[in-house]
C-alpha cells in the first residue's frame, strides 16, 4: 500500500522539480564529467594520434581501479572505509586465475560466479569483525589487509594461472562503434545493475542514513550493524568485479595487490563522496577514476618524469577537493 | 485482551537501570490509561530519558516489567517498538540530514497521505516533500517527526520535550493535536517542562524523582504546585528568594558608557537593523519570537559571524570580531542553547571548565595545574554541579552540562555573558539555579544579555529587555514590571499599525498567557 501511495507523491512532486533537484544534487559528477570533457581534448592537442584505440585502452586500464573504486565509495557512504579492497581485489584475481586454469569454458561461469560469492564473503567477515568488536573500521580493515594478502600469496606465490576466453573478450575490443570500449561497457552494466536497484530500495536509503546520522538512523527503526554489515558485503561484491577484471584484462593473476586501496580512496574523495558519510554516489568516482588516469596519460604525453607526474597528480587532487570544499562552503553560507 | 489485571495500555512496574555505579533508575513505574494524555514530570537527573529510552527499546532495563495491552513486552530497539505501536518523537528530531524528506518517511515506510494530513493539522501545509532534511528549519524537523509518528497511528506516542523551542503559533497547533487526541483510542506520553502545557493538553502526571516514582497526579485546578512540590522534594523556595533579591537590584546605576554598545546591526536577510547599549550590573533580555534575528545576533556578538553591517563598540572602543577568540579577548563569551556546541564531550567536566582560561595562558609552558585546579573547584562548587560523573561531560545530565558551559565563563572571570536560551530542555530547580547565577553575575558588575524562549523568565531574571521583531528593534520593556501577556503582545509587535491585523488573531488564540506567571514563579 505504502508503494502505491508513494509513486502517486512522486508523479505529484513534478517532473521539472524532481528534474531540477536531480540535476543539482548531481553537480559534482556533472562539472567532473566538464572536467574530463576538458582533459580529453588536451590529450588530443597534445597527441594528435589520440583516438578510438586510445580511448579503447583507457577504459581498459582504468576498469580495475574504477570497479575498485565504487566497492570504495559504497562503504564511505555508509561512513566506514576499507583499506583491504586492495587485497580483496588480488585475492579473488588469484583465486578466479588458479581456478580457470585448464578448465572449459562453462566451468569458468560457475567459477566467476563462485568468485563473487567469495567477495561478499570476505566482505561479510570485514563487517562482521567491525559491527561486533566495535574496532574502529579503519583498525580492522588494515588487519584484513594483511589477511586477504597473504591469503592471495598461499593461493599463488608468483603471477600465474588464466583467464577465460568469453571473459577476456567482455572486457577487450569495441562495441557497436569503434569509439565505445565494451570494458567501459561492461564495467557501468555491473555498477547500474547492483547499484541503482539498491539505491531506490530501502536498504539503500539506509547505507545514506547511517553515514548521514546513525542516531537518527537508530531512531528510525533501521539496525545500524545490519546495515554496515551489507554495506561491507557490496564493497566485497565489487573488489571481487575488481579482481576479475584484473584476471580479464590481463589474462593471469597477480598474487601482490597493486595501488588500488589508496587510488580507491583518493577516487572517492575525488568523486564527491564525504569522507564523513552519507553524501555522494558511485558515478562520481568513476569519473574520478578516470581522470586522475588521464591526468597521467597526458603528462607521459608531456614527457613529464613519472615520479614529478605522481607529486603532481597529489597536488592536483588536494586542489580540486579544496575548490570543492569551497564552493559548498559558499552555497551553504547562502 | 479482557484481563481484569489491567485497564492500562501501558503499564511500565519497577524499572531499574544502573550505568556502573550510576544508578539512573531505581524504580520507576509509569501506566497510561486508554485515551489519556499523560505527563512524565521530573527534574533533570530524575530518569525521564532512560525511562523513555527503555520503553522504546533503546536501551534494555536492569529490572521491573514494561505491559502493553495486557501482555509483557520488551522491546529490543526503537524498531520492535515502533512495530508494537510505541512510537516516540525526540528532542532531536530523528530525521536523517542528508536524505529529502520523502526518502526519510520511506525509510520508516510512513504513509503518505495520513502524514500530509497531520502536516496540514500542525500548520506546515506547504511542505515541499523533495527538500533535503537539513536545509530545513528545526523547527519544521520536529513538526514533520511529529507527523511522521501520528501517521501510523501509535496506540502510545511519546513527545520527549516536543515543544521546547518550538515558536509559539506551531506549539500550539501541537497543543491542539493532543487535545483532540484525549479521549480516543491511542495515548500520549507527554515530556515538558512548561507547567502551563502540562495544565492545558494532559490528563495525568507521573512524577519522578531520583530514579523513582514519587506519585502520580490528576491535574486539574492547584496540581501545579502538586507536581512541581513532589519534583522538587524541599527545595522549593529558591525562585521565591530570587524574586525579593531582585527587587532589592538597584538597575539605575549606570555608568556613562555601556559595556557593550551595538549600532544598525545587520547579517543576512534576518538581522536587519538593531541597536542598543547593554550596561554593567544589567541583565537585558531578548524578547523574539522564533527566527526573528536573535540568533544571527548572537552569532555576530559571539564573533562566529562578520555582520554585513553595523559597529560594535566594547567600553566605547569600536570592535570588529573575525573569530570567537576576539569576542573572548574582548570579554564577550557565549552561552549557547546547545551544550553540544560549548563543551567537549568525551572530556572531563574540569578539563572543559579550564578550557577556556587554559587557552589564555602563553601558548608555550606547562598549564599551572594547582592553580587550575583550585579556579574549577571554585567554580563547580559555586555552580553546584553534579560531579559524580565527571569523567566524561557527555554522561552528565542536560542541566549539569548548561551550568559546565556557564561554570567555565565564571571561572575565567565573566565580563559580558551571552547567554542564548541557557535553559533550552533544562528543569526547574536546575533553572532556578542558573537564574540566581545570572543574577549573582550581573550584580558583581557583569552584563549579560539573555534571550531565552520562555518568555516567563524575563520578568524574573532580567532588568531592561529590548523586543526583536523581523530582524529590528521595535521597542524596550521595563522587564521587572512586565506580566507575560504584555511581552507576548510585544514579541508579537503589536503596536504597529501594519502588524495589527495578524497580531491579533494570533493572540486571541493564545489561552496559554494569563496562566503562566503564577504557576512557573511561585509555588509557594
């Protein structure tokens, strides 16, 4: 009944409006996406050869750490972090690599959908370990950290193993149109399925509410360590998605995590999502994803000295978090 | 359902809860009729909350039997609760800052149509349902939690402080509601400390005391005095006392220039134009109504805010404050209704009284602890604050932790005190004890300038009071000689030709007035 009386509000609320407050709650991803738009333009200035294969092997490139990304950004939301993401993504690689290897083809479905049962696994044990010792989130995320790599190294001590061909295919070459990467593709198709069906959905509302203001959350009927809990499962879900894009654009799998928990971070941040909870979305991050990879696309481009190019590229993210940060602080004040 | 053992729909029997050696609760009982509106009484520290907090599930009693309908109940969370139709509304409105309105009542998976209808009959009509909840006003967030708990129709509703700073036109629509409620087939659990409110909307009062309950009264013609007796124990006297030493207070010793001289102030669309001069040995107060640029006052005053205009001169010297620490350097310091703005709450009460004198000292060296020691101890003493749980000021009751805010200024040496509603949610006997501070204040040569939203407490506490209206200065008030009526009729600016018309009928619906002065000031 509830739903019924619901969607007659939401049509009475108004297109426009709902439009118009969609479009401003949205801003950050907007003028990020401006940004972006900007950047790749520079490139194509710079290197006049950048075009469809250039675009192809940057949505190839960044999937890994897009994908990490949002399993980030879901539990910062929620007002956790998780500094094992990393490890989660290597973990679940290996074990999908040393899986597949020598294995048909239709046994590599039941293998990757294994896989992804292992993440919201391995996710439900980070959560779990927080909710019931009450450890603070960012203590026993480091622990795991420690945990899923070295489990990942028991599993495989060197870079080994294969990858499925279907799956090494969903993520390499181009659709319909030589300018769409299917790995950019197929990356946002995970995302949207998993994420906008839960957004809209109750649980989702409570992932906001207990970042936002847990006591009120509390108070609201929700179960604050439920919540958190599934919240820790979803980032688990994605590092796994992360993992198997690893094996997928790769081909085998590599048992030492790379950079991806602290990029993670800097993404999120990046992507408009309060590190205090409760503010922000998936997308944002992704496009912030993508960016900060552009960013050094252009300045290999520039023969810029790969370490000056990372002090860089931190000076950059401090800026635009700051000019962020100010521009909220102005429309706040208003 | 026809069990002879019990008419009650809530019967609550020896509820006992301890925090470590803290014993919140001894043995409180608490049963609501059918259909009755029923005030829980007591000072603050007397276990209202945790009372409250246990029979919504939030936190789980030591001892004693909670009974809805008939049947023994416990509620694990306020979700359980909520399911077994107790629902309840706090002093911090349970909405969640960053989600829009609806997306809050889909949380709770509140019906629409029964929420907008309660809206309508507590006077927000025009709520836009897409608005994020925190660029709402407090005021709207507890209407709108209000609405909220009405809409699923609880068989037992519990308003912990629901009116307390709410601006007088919508507490009294909430009055309303209750009052039509009485009679029917759901009950009201009723947290206030305004006797007045008490008077008009309930059928019964529970009162308690140290952790028990100490009776329950029928209210009705002298039950007042009743309650506020069994609440108070013996100490009863004091706002008695405080009114002969007012009279005795010599305001007219003015010296030449005012502590603090304030011209054409003005900050945003609020504060528009407001001038006065506030002298030493004065309390002034500020009579508003809500929103009307009090509180953008005191944020410039207490160098939170740049005004966007306007000067203010401290002993006759022009001051400009960029931070509260130049108001502090000045001898402005603030009292704000929100404890959680002033003090430090994971931090001892000693530490959070030295904080601001400590902060004085040279910014390198070893803070002189003996020394400090001595000052807080004056100072807890002289405040007489509840020190058994000092560890931590977050444990500490809502009064106990206003007179840590004030404690600390009095320590450090007061000049000019800002207190902004210092007895928000604070009972009767902790007020009556900030009252006689103030007053001790301002006779030892400090000038306080007071707003609070009881309008009652102006006559008892201050000298001279300025009327805000629409972000100016529309006129000054003999406080000593003012009754409620005429300072209602003054916030509400009447006087002016333009404001006559609405003014009006905003008073002739007002039966609250008359009442006041003598049941709040003197139960003798």
């Amino acid at each position: 009944m509830s739903a019924a009386v619901s969607t007659s509000a939401r049509a009475s609320a108004g297109w426009s409006t709902s439009l118009v407050s969609a479009l401003r709650r949205s801003g950050w991803t907007i003028s990020l996406l401006g940004i972006l738009a900007v950047l790749l333009l520079i490139t194509k200035a710079i290197q006049p050869t950048f075009g469809a294969s250039g675009i192809q092997g940057l949505a190839i490139s960044v999937m890994p750490l897009a994908l990490a990304s949002v399993a980030q950004a879901v539990v910062v939301i929620a007002r956790g972090i998780d500094l094992s993401v990393g490890s989660m993504m290597a973990l679940t690689s290996v074990v999908s690599a040393a899986l597949m290897e020598g294995r048909s083809e239709t046994a590599a479905i039941g293998i990757v959908l294994g896989v992804l049962l292992l993440g919201l696994l391995l996710g439900a044990v980070n959560g779990t370990l927080i909710v019931v010792t009450r450890v603070p989130d960012i203590v026993v995320t480091l622990a795991m950290l420690f945990v899923w790599a070295g489990c990942a190294l028991l599993v495989m001590e060197t870079p080994g193993g294969a990858s499925a061909q279907w799956l090494r295919s969903l993520t390499s070459g181009p659709l319909l149109s030589s300018w769409i990467p299917k790995a950019a593709v197929v990356m946002l198709l995970i995302v949207a399925v998993i994420w906008l069906p839960i957004r809209r959905s109750r649980l989702g509302l409570s992932l906001y509410a207990i970042g936002s203001e847990p006591l009120a959350a509390f108070r609201s009927g929700i179960s604050v360590g439920r919540t958190k809990i599934f919240a820790y499962m979803l980032t688990g879900l994605f590092s796994a998605f992360g993992g198997l894009s690893l094996t997928a654009t790769t081909g085998i799998a590599t048992p030492v995590p790379g950079p991806y928990t602290l990029m993670s971070v800097a993404a999120v941040v990046l992507g408009g999502v309060s590190l205090s909870g409760g503010r922000g979305g998936v997308f944002g991050p992704i496009v912030a994803v993508v960016i900060l990879s552009l960013l050094r696309t252009i300045m290999t481009f520039l023969n810029v000295n790969t370490n000056l190019a990372t002090v860089v590229q931190g000076f950059i993210l401090v800026g635009v978090v700051m000019v962020g940060s100010l521009i909220q602080l102005r429309r706040s004040r208003r | 359902m026809t069990t002879t053992t019990t008419d009650y729909l809530l019967h609550a029997q020896d509820i006992s809860k301890h925090y470590g050696a803290v014993v919140a609760l001894r043995s409180a009982s608490l049963a609501v009729r059918p259909g009755e509106v029923h005030a829980l009484m007591g000072a603050n520290g007397a276990g209202k909350s945790t009372l409250v907090k246990i029979l919504t599930g939030a936190v789980r009693p030591d001892g004693g039997t909670i009974m809805v309908r008939g049947r023994e109940r416990t509620a694990h969370s306020p979700a359980e609760a909520r399911r077994g139709g107790l629902v309840s509304v706090y002093q911090e409105p349970a909405l969640i800052p960053d989600l829009d309105i609806f997306s809050n009542l889909r949380l709770t998976e509140t019906p629409i149509e029964p929420f907008r209808h309660w809206l309508e009959e507590l006077g927000l009509p025009d709520l836009d349902l897409s608005a994020m909840a925190r660029t709402l006003p407090l005021a709207s967030l507890r209407i709108i939690d209000l609405a909220r708990a009405l809409a699923i129709d609880p068989d037992v509703l519990m308003l912990d402080e629901m009116t307390a700073a709410l601006p007088a036109n919508l507490t009294e629509r909430v009055l309303e509601v209750l009052n039509r409620m009485r009679g029917g087939s759901s009950s009201v659990i009723f947290i206030s400390h305004r006797m007045t409110e008490i008077g008009s909307v309930c059928d019964r009062a529970t009162v308690l005391r140290e952790g028990e309950t100490v009776g329950v009264v029928d209210v009705g013609e002298g039950s007042a005095e009743r309650i506020v007796e069994l609440m108070l124990g013996e100490a009863v006297d004091q706002q008695e006392a405080l009114a002969e030493r007012h009279h005795v207070v010599a305001p007219e010793q003015r010296k030449h220039t005012p502590r603090v001289s304030v011209r054409n102030l003005a900050l945003n669309t609020r504060l528009k134009d407001v001038s006065f001069d506030l002298y030493e040995g004065e309390v002034l107060g500020v009579v508003a109504l809500e929103g009307q640029g009090q509180d953008e006052l005191f944020d410039v005053l207490s160098g939170w805010e740049r005004p966007h205009s306007g000067e203010i001169f401290v002993n006759g010297q022009q001051v400009s404050f960029r931070h509260p620490a130049d108001a502090i350097r000045a001898g402005l310091v603030f009292v704000p209704a929100d404890r959680a703005e002033a003090l430090l709450m994971q931090r001892s009460v000693r530490e959070n009284i030295a904080l601001p004198f400590s902060s004085r000292l040279p910014r390198w060296g070893w803070i002189r602890k003996k020394k400090e020691h001595q000052t807080v101890s004056h100072s807890i003493e002289k405040l007489q604050i509840d020190t058994r749980a000092q560890g931590e000021v977050r444990r500490l009751s809502g009064g106990n932790q206003q007179k840590v805010t004030i404690a600390r200024w009095v320590a450090s040496g007061v000049e000019t005190l800002l207190c902004f509603d210092p007895t928000r949610g604070i009972d009767i006997r902790t007020k009556n004890q900030i009252y006689v501070l103030l007053r001790e204040l301002a006779d030892s040569g400090a000038a306080i300038l007071l707003y609070t939203s009881e309008l009652s407490e102006i006559p008892l506490v201050c000298d001279r009071a300025i009327v805000i209206f629409g972000g100016e200065v529309v006129g000054e008030v003999d406080a000593r000689h003012a009754d409620e009526p005429t300072l209602l009729k003054a916030a509400h600016n009447i006087g002016t030709e333009k404001e006559m018309a609405e003014a009006v009928s905003e008073t002739t619906t007002v039966p609250l007035g008359p009442e006041t002065d003598e049941e709040e000031e003197a139960p003798s």
